[in-house]
C-alpha cells in the first residue's frame, strides 16, 4: 500500500509502496496492522496534518470538547493533559476548564515551549512521560485520534494510568472498526493507523487497566462514525461491561472484496464517459483509494482543493497535480469527489457552480 498523508512537490507513482496486512482478535475483535513501519518513513517532513487547517478535524475536536462540557458541566480541573496535541487546538479551548495544561505530542520534538503561564508543550511521547514534566498528577486525560497510530496501547494506557490522580476521567476517541467495515471504507486501513477499536475491543482495553467505564458515542460527521469512551481510574474491581458481539471475520473479508470491486467498476465506468474530469479534494486517502482501484487517476486532469500549502503539490502514486480551487471550467467537467469523508460539504458547496455530472466513488455519505 502506498503512505499517505504526504504532499509531494514532485510526482511519486511507483515508490513509497510497502506490504501490509490487517490481524483481526476474533476473541475481542480489534484489529492491528501486521507490519509496522518505521516512525521516520510515517511522519516524515512530508507529513503535514495539522487540525487547524482542517475542518473536519476542527469539527471534529469541538464534538470532544462539547462532550466533556456535558459530561463534567462546569468542573474546574486541576491538571489536564492532552496526548497528541497537534497544533494546540484543543488544548487551547480546553485552558478554561483547569489551572494547569499539559501537552505532548512527537511533533513538537526539541521545541518544549510554554504557551502561557498554565499551559506546557513538550515534543514526547507517552513512554518518556514522568511526573517531572507534570505539575501534578492528571485529573483528566484527554486525546482525539492518536491511539490508532501507537503500537504498544496496553503499554502506554497503563503508563497513564499509572501517573493519573485518583478518580481521573480519560476522554479517549478513535476510529471505529464497525463503522469501516459496515460503511466499506477500507481505505482509511493506512499505514499510519495501527490499531482498529471495535466497541468490544475497547470496552476490553478499559477493563484490563483497570478503570471504570462510564460512556461512549459516535461521532457520525467524522470517517461516518468515529467512537468516543470516557472512562475514569478506579479503585474499585473494574466492572465486565456487556459488549456487542465481534464482527465475524467472513464479514470483514467479503466487505473488503465489495470495496475492491466497486472501485474497479465506478473507474471504469467514469472513463467511459470520455469527458473531462476534475477531482474534488486533495484528501489524505486518497492514495489508497487509487490503490483499491488499481489506477493512478491519470484520467482526472487535476485536483481541485481550497489548502494553499498543498497546491502545486502531488500524493503519492496520485497522477494529477494539486490545483487551486477555480470555476471556470466546472460548467463543463465531470466533477469527481475525491475527498471521501468531505462529500456532503463539496457536494453542496460545487451544485452552486452547476456541472455536468457529479460523480461519487462510494454508496454512502
């Protein structure tokens, strides 16, 4: 499978492919990467997901914060302590709600700042976390998207667990391996997420560190349905929560050769039309949805996008070029949705401009 999440200034179609594979528990139903890349070909300078230039992810870091409003009202924490801060978006509007804010997140390495006198950054990850960089233990822990990128999660789970104030309330949120497999979105298995929660799987994790699980709820406007748990350190025995059944494997699998299928078909039948064809969004995945479709989009002319640092630019064994968003030749182009999870958004934002066909590569949006 090709890397993605990387914006090249040169047209890359054959390198940056490597095997993978997915492992599925069908005990607890999680599923893990078999192969796991190094850290330096991931997250490369290449690498440039940032949520603040992201709407989705923006959207998506409000669900959280309005979640832990209507969880703890207005409770003033005494130390929070966000893992993978990113750009500092969420911790940001979490600084009203406790006296003291830490971050951490690999990509501030060797850039520890302070951004105020009660919020802390520091380029680490969860297993170089000690109490010296903590002004005191975490009464809530917080993170959006980062546990599917850690390899070790048992590890690190119990490491934060373990430097937690008693009664601490974690608010951890993840993709959701039902929601890929029912939605057939197989294209967000990438090489960057290691780890794939089930509703199952999780409920066993937060049992087996020994916390008490409290809630959860999906987010349906992020990848169709990500998951959100909050959970709290206890002393109390952890109590077995009831769990929906795992996903039969044959299920995953044969959702899988669908995926592959439709893909290869709505390519084919996008090309017949034998009309000029833009794509719509430069979205992270789409170098797996090329993948799937066994194509390189050669017969799209350009991409489309509104993000200025990725115009001029290419994705990985993605043929045409990143362009900026422009109007004047919609009237009479194909319109194709390449940015799977935006589709409600372009698709009401390109009907204004009035093309001649809109063409999407999936069933459900």
């Amino acid at each position: 499978m090709p890397l993605t999440g990387l914006y090249l200034d040169k047209r890359n179609l054959k390198d940056d492919l490597y095997d993978q594979a997915l492992n599925y528990c069908n005990n607890c139903g999680h599923g893990q990467l078999k192969n796991v890349l190094h850290q330096n070909i991931l997250y490369d300078n290449s690498y440039t997901h940032r949520t603040s230039a992201s709407n989705m992810a923006k959207d998506g870091n409000d669900f959280l914060l309005r979640t832990i409003d209507d969880v703890v009202g207005n409770k003033v924490f005494n130390q929070i302590l966000e893992v993978g801060c990113n750009d500092l978006y969420l911790i940001n509007k979490l600084s009203n709600k406790a006296k003291n804010l830490v971050g951490i997140d690999p990509i501030w390495k060797e850039k520890d700042v302070v951004i105020s006198d009660k919020v802390s950054i520091f380029g680490k990850f969860i297993n170089e976390l000690d109490q010296s960089i903590l002004n005191e233990s975490p009464d809530l822990i917080v993170s959006s998207h980062t546990f599917e990128h850690i390899n070790g999660i048992y590890e690190e789970f119990v490491k934060l667990v373990d430097l937690a104030a008693d009664e601490c309330l974690f608010f951890i949120e993840v993709p959701s391996l039902e929601t890929l497999v029912k939605t057939r979105r197989y294209d967000q298995i990438t090489h960057q997420h290691l780890q794939y929660f089930s509703n199952s799987s999780m409920l066993s994790l937060i049992e087996r560190i020994g916390c008490e699980f409290i809630g959860n709820k999906y987010n349906y406007s992020y990848w169709g349905g990500t998951s959100l748990y909050w959970f709290k350190k206890s002393s109390k025995n952890a109590k077995k929560q009831n769990t929906k059944a795992p996903l039969i494997k044959k299920i995953i699998t044969d959702n899988f050769e669908i995926f592959k299928e439709t893909l290869k078909v709505s390519a084919h039948q996008i090309q017949a039309l034998d009309e000029p064809i833009i794509g719509l969004g430069a979205a992270q995945m789409l170098p797996q949805i090329a993948y799937h479709m066994e194509s390189n989009l050669e017969f799209v002319s350009k991409i489309y996008d509104d993000n200025d640092d990725r115009i001029g630019k290419y994705l990985s064994c993605v043929y045409p070029k990143i362009e900026k968003f422009s109007e004047n030749d919609i009237l009479d182009s194909i319109i194709m949705i390449t940015a799977l999870d935006s589709s409600r958004v372009l698709l009401k934002k390109i009907l204004a401009y009035k093309p001649r066909r809109i063409y999407t590569l999936v069933n459900i949006i």
